[in-house]
C-alpha cells in the first residue's frame, strides 16, 4: 500500500489524513462503503466533539482473554472509549446512525467503572477509603519533607555552604547543593554532583520521612493492584463486548476523520461504482501546488497520452490513478461532484525503471516481468508510464500492441503516456483506445498543460531542448539530421491536432446552440396549446352568452303576446342558426407513438383503429378517444408504468441449511454466525447446523457462549454422528 501511494505522490496526504485518526492504524475501511458514505453523511449534520486520542488495546485485550491483570492506564483507555460512546448515545441520531448506535449497549457493571476515574485518569475520591487515606497521608508526609528542608536551609550554620536557596530533585530524591566542607555541619548522603563540583545532598533528618513515604507508595500500589484486579475480573466476564467497542471506535474513528479530512480544502468524496462511467472533473493532484484542474474521460479501455516533452503527461496518469484509489478506499479530494469512478478491484502503477544490477535484469526486461503478472488478474486498471522504455521503439509498439489487446479481453483498464507515435498510429483504429494529447504554446514555447482528445501528439523535443540553453545551430543541424520527411509529418501531425481542437470547439458551441433552440421550439409549442385552448374557451362562452340572450328574448315575447314581435323572433332565430362559431384548427395526421394531448391530459399514442386513438397517459392511464379531439404535445415526457412486485421467500426442500466456521477466529466466526441465524429467522427457517469443529475446545466454546446469549434460539445440541457429532450443532429457532 505505502509503495503506490509513493508511486502516485501521494505520502504526504496521506500522512496528512492519518494524523486525523484517534489512535494509528490503516486507512482500509472494510465493509460496504456505500454504507460507510450514507453513515459519514448523516454525521456530517451534526456538531460533536473530536474523539479522544487513544493507545492500541490489542495487546490489552490478550491479556484479558488471558486472565491477565490490567494496569490502571491501560483500564483507563478503555474507560475512555465507553465514555466517547456513552456521550454520543445522547444524540438523537437519525436513521442509519440510529440503527448502529442502538446496538451498542453498555453493560451496568462497565458503566460504572467509568465513574472511578477523573478526566485524566486518575481515581476519583471515595471510590476506595484505603486509597483515599493512604493519598491524603502521602501528600501530608511530602509537605512534611518540604518543610524540614527549607528550615535546614534557613540554619545559621548550613547558610554559608549553600549554593543556592532552593531544592533540586535529583534521581527522584529532594535535595540540597552544596560545596565542600559542609560535612562538618550537617550529616547527609551524597546523591550526585554538580558539573561545578558542589554536591547534591540528602539530609539524614528527612530519611525517615522518605522512608515513610516509601511505605505510603507501597501500600497505595497494592490497593490499585486489587481495584485492578477487580477491575480485570469485570472485564474478562464482558471480553466479547470490550472487543467489539473497541473495533466500534475504530470504525467511528474513520469516519470522523474523513469527514473532518473533506472539510479541510473543501474536498468532495467520489463513490466508485460498478457501472460508472469514468469522467474525472476538475481534480487537483495534492502534489502540486497553483496547478491546472484536470478534466479527463477515460471510459475507453485504453487511453494513450501523448505529446510535449514536460507537458503533464506523466501527472495527468497519476491522477488517473490516483482519484481510482482515493475512491476506493473513500478518501475526499479534490474533484468536482459530478465526476464519476468505476469499481476497481486492484490499481497497478508500472512508473519507475525496473533495472536492477542486483537482479541481473534489465528494464526491458523488468517491464515484460511487471506485465506477465498482469495476465493472471482481472478488473484492473494499469498505469504504464513511457511503455517502450528500454528497448526499440518500433519493435516494442507491435508488441505492445498485441499485449494491449489481449489485456483489454481480461477486463484490465490501461493509461499509458508514450514520446513515441507507431504505436499510438497502431492502435487509432480501435474503437477501444482513445487518444489523448498533451498541448503546447508556440506563441510563448511553453507547454499549456492542457489536453485534447482524438489526436495524436507532437513530443516538440527540439523546441523543449532550445528552451533549456541548448545552443541555436546544434538544434538546426538536429533538425537536419532529423529529415526533412520527418519533420512534414510532424507538422501534418501538429496541424491535425489543431483542426481537431478546432473541430472540438466549434462542435461544443453548436451543440449549446441546438439545445436552447430545443428549448425555444419546446416552449413556443406549448405557449401555442395554451392559446389555442384560451381561444376555444372564449368562443364558448360567447356562444353560450348569445344563446342565453336569445331565450331571455323569447320569455319577454310570452309575456307581451305581440305576433308581430314573434315574427321578427323567428327571423333573428334563423339568421342565429346560420351563425356557426367553429375553433380554426390544422387537419393533423397522426401515427402511433406521437406524443398528444387530450383535455388536460398528455400522453403517446399506442395504437389507432379508424377514426380512434388509444393513449396511454403520463400518470399510466389508457384512453379511448377521437382522433379530432387531439393535439400534438411537444413535451417529451416518459411515461410512467406501474408494475406489479411480488416478493416471496422459500424455504429449502431439505430439513435444514448450514454454516461451515472450521478455521475461523472465535471472533469471526461470532460475527458470521450472527448473521447466518438474522438471515434464517428472515426466510422463517425452524432449524439450522452449524459446524464449529472440535480442535482446541476454544471455537466450540465461543459457539456455546454466544448461542446462550442468542435471544431467538429455543434450544440446542450436538448433532448426530452422521452429521458432525461434537464437531456441530443444531439448532432450533
């Protein structure tokens, strides 16, 4: 791991994330990481305080298994822990982080050993009498001590062979400087001497003191070590609970961190997935600093890199390979949201040169080693740097091309940044290579650091030499040693990648163009329906006003019972008849799969039979209607289908199902057996087997423990001869 991570440059941020984590340990986060991501973006709601840096408990919890006793400060680690946990179990957590809190319950007898200790981890007054007295008569006695030296440092006789007027501790003990001669005066034990030749010395007056407070230390030891032993003995009855805290911290630990990693330089986690399209956006290499965002796609199977000498080829592959193995183990960096990473199940760097005098190999041949491995793996992606490095170019481009190929056919992914232009022109032709080239500014000589795709390109070697201090005329003689031929092609090669990026721009700009003028016609449709509608509508109502004029008439003309005036009537009423108000509408053909509108309603048509149409609407509804009465809709709008889910589950046809833990650790073997039985309750198994082995004992002894603690077992016992005997269980739920 750390031997790639040297390869990609990136040590330093690595080392930079590692020291976020509580306690040291490796980056790997096991398990589902979509999981882990869902959990690390529930945290990310909420405002906690940093996890309390801890020691490695490992060798701690042997000890316990052991029957061993445990110190004070290893006791206190753990104390440490379960309270972090006890204090995050006080938030009122949601969903996923809920769900895992909950399973974490602290056992009465462990919670109360954390009220023995004070936020430094030292024992609490009242907790022991013994060790209270014992305390309080330790701190008396050093006051004692202190007292008896300042008032042999104020004696009248002892003042004139005084260095100075303080106590100096030495080797552990108080003491006393003083010159020579001082012997006459005072009766004391030399406990070293200065570099000035005065003496440090112990008093004999205070040696009984000292020997006092020996004997107070002794004590108080033997009263920790019992309150240890107690202590020791708690933790040994809840060993499975202390083990799996402890790997519950380490998983919280990865998760605070990371979180608190993104946080810094507003870095982005990129999930990999199995049918992600590979699209970098915008990443920055941690290793550089002001430099360009890179944006690359490398959906293709093969990506070959070519161009200006020091134009960025060798980093633009680091990146690559890099964001690959920052998402693998969910590391944030630097990188737009909307970039996308496929699952890879391992990430080789083929960058350095393999020459070895040591070996007796050479690079070549160091190269042809590192890709024979190659060909036992599968869902690789390979960065090759320089690939026909030590050897002729044009013989290492057949070859390589043939050995390209048939590593695309085993599922490997493969960067590769050549100088060298055969075998970039040999593999232009497969639909899946693509080509990319590094950029250069003539204007300036310089490279962009930029690239383009679909183009191969030119390495600029005598332009990067001039720009270096190579003299004027030995590049023109280069140039002519060169050829004239050579360098046509290289221009042709220049001028196509420049037409390229010509052709690429243009393309972008006319594709913007389409989309809003999609967007225009979209919108114009659909203002048009409205009017139409609105038109319909008001010509309906006029209609219906004129109408109700006409029998509003008709009533005045009952009641006056004027003959002349019912002529009059009749006549208006057939010039009425004659007036028709009709909607002006296209005469539109239809076919099935135009998308319509009916009413309120749009939907496609999916078939029509004379002077009717059936559609299936957007919400899922099919109607019968005329073709008259639709329009076109320019929406293009999926329509939704409802289908029908049904969800069964089967038992086996055979009696029972079985776990196989033979060469497990009881530890392992407690969590898959875990979930074995959660998985059989699920499909409604009455019955299970599971094989633990004889061995040692110390498996089988982890089964029986955890099966007595198991709430949804009804019984169980060893299974028949035939069936594993001793070596197995059945087990009834």
């Amino acid at each position: 791991m750390q031997e790639i991570f040297k390869k990609l440059d990136l040590e330093d941020y690595i080392l930079h994330f590692q020291q976020l984590f509580a306690r040291p340990k490796d980056i790997v986060l096991e398990g589902d990481i979509n999981l882990h991501y869902k959990l690390i973006n529930e945290l990310d709601k909420y405002t906690f305080k940093q996890a309390p840096k801890l020691e490695n408990l490992d060798t701690a919890l042997r000890h316990i298994q052991k029957q061993g006793i445990l110190k004070l400060d290893d006791i206190f680690e753990f104390v440490k822990i379960i309270e972090y946990f006890s204090y995050l179990k006080k938030f009122n957590f949601e969903l996923a982080l809920e769900q895992w809190f909950l399973k974490i319950i602290i056992p009465d007898e462990i919670q109360n050993i954390i009220d023995f200790f004070d936020e430094k981890g030292n024992l609490k007054d009242g907790v022991n009498q013994d060790y209270d007295y014992i305390k309080e008569a330790i701190y008396n006695n050093k006051a004692s001590i202190k007292q008896s030296l300042y008032k042999q440092m104020n004696s009248s006789k002892l003042k004139a062979y005084l260095v100075d007027m303080q106590v100096h501790l030495i080797n552990g003990e108080e003491t006393l400087l003083v010159r020579s001669g001082f012997n006459h005066i005072i009766k004391a034990s030399v406990i070293n001497r200065s570099n000035s030749g005065f003496f440090y010395i112990l008093p004999h007056s205070i040696s009984t003191l000292k020997q006092k407070q020996n004997d107070l230390r002794n004590q108080q030891e033997e009263i920790i070590l019992k309150l240890c032993k107690t202590i020791s003995s708690v933790f040994e009855k809840n060993l499975l609970f202390l083990k799996f805290i402890n790997k519950e911290f380490d998983r919280f630990d990865h998760y605070q961190a990371r979180l608190f990693f993104a946080k810094q330089g507003d870095k982005n986690f990129i999930i990999p997935s199995k049918n992600a399209k590979n699209t970098l956006i915008d990443f920055v290499h941690p290793a550089l600093s002001n430099a360009k965002a890179v944006s690359i796609d490398f959906s293709k199977e093969v990506i070959i890199i070519t161009g200006v000498n020091a134009g960025g080829k060798t980093m633009l592959l680091k990146s690559v390979l890099s964001c690959v193995l920052l998402s693998k183990y969910l590391i944030p960096y630097k990188a737009s949201k909307n970039s996308s990473i496929s699952h890879f199940k391992n990430i080789v760097a083929v960058l350095d040169d393999p020459q070895s005098v040591k070996n007796d190999i050479s690079t070549f041949a160091g190269r042809m080693l590192e890709f024979s491995k190659l060909f036992t793996k599968r869902n690789v992606i390979v960065g090759v740097d320089e690939i026909e490095l030590g050897t002729d170019s044009d013989e290492a481009a057949s070859l390589f091309k043939v050995i390209i190929e048939e590593l695309i056919k085993r599922d490997i992914k493969v960067i590769i940044t050549t100088h060298h232009k055969r075998l970039a022109a040999l593999m232009a032709s497969n639909n899946k290579v693509e080509l990319i080239a590094a950029l250069y500014d003539e204007a300036n000589r310089k490279p962009k650091y930029e690239f383009i795709r679909g183009t191969i390109g030119k390495s600029y070697a005598f332009e990067t030499a001039s720009r270096y201090g190579i003299p004027h005329n030995v590049i023109k003689l280069a140039n002519e040693v060169y050829g004239e031929d050579k360098d046509k092609l290289n221009e042709l090669i220049e001028r196509s990648s420049s037409l390229e990026q010509e052709y690429k721009t243009k393309i972008t700009s006319l594709d913007e163009e389409i989309k809003k003028h999609k967007t225009l016609n979209m919108t114009l449709e659909e203002q048009k329906h409205t009017l139409d509608s609105k038109i319909y509508q008001e010509q309906s109502k006029l209609h219906k006003e004129y109408k109700d004029a006409t029998s509003e008439a008709k009533k005045a003309i009952k009641t006056q019972i004027i003959k002349q005036s019912h002529q009059h009537l009749n006549i208006a009423h057939g010039k009425v008849k004659n007036i028709k108000v009709e909607k002006i509408q296209e005469k539109v053909e239809f076919k099935v799969g135009d998308r319509v509108k009916y009413q309120n309603s749009k939907g496609e048509i999916i078939s029509i039979k004379s002077k009717k149409a059936f559609i299936q609407t957007n919400v899922g509804m099919r109607l019968q209607v005329l073709l008259t009465d639709l329009k076109r809709s320019g929406n293009e709008v999926k329509i939704k289908t409802i289908k029908k889910v049904q969800i069964s589950v089967q038992k086996p046809s055979s009696r029972h199902v079985s776990l196989d833990l033979h060469g497990q650790r009881s530890e392992e073997a407690c969590d898959n057996l875990d979930k074995f039985l959660s998985d059989a309750l699920i499909a409604g198994f009455d019955e299970v087997l599971v094989y633990h082995g004889i061995g040692t004992g110390k498996l089988a002894y982890a089964v029986r423990v955890f099966l007595d603690n198991y709430p949804k077992i009804k019984s169980y016992s060893d299974a028949p001869a035939n069936q594993g005997g001793f070596g197995a269980k059945i087990i009834k739920l």
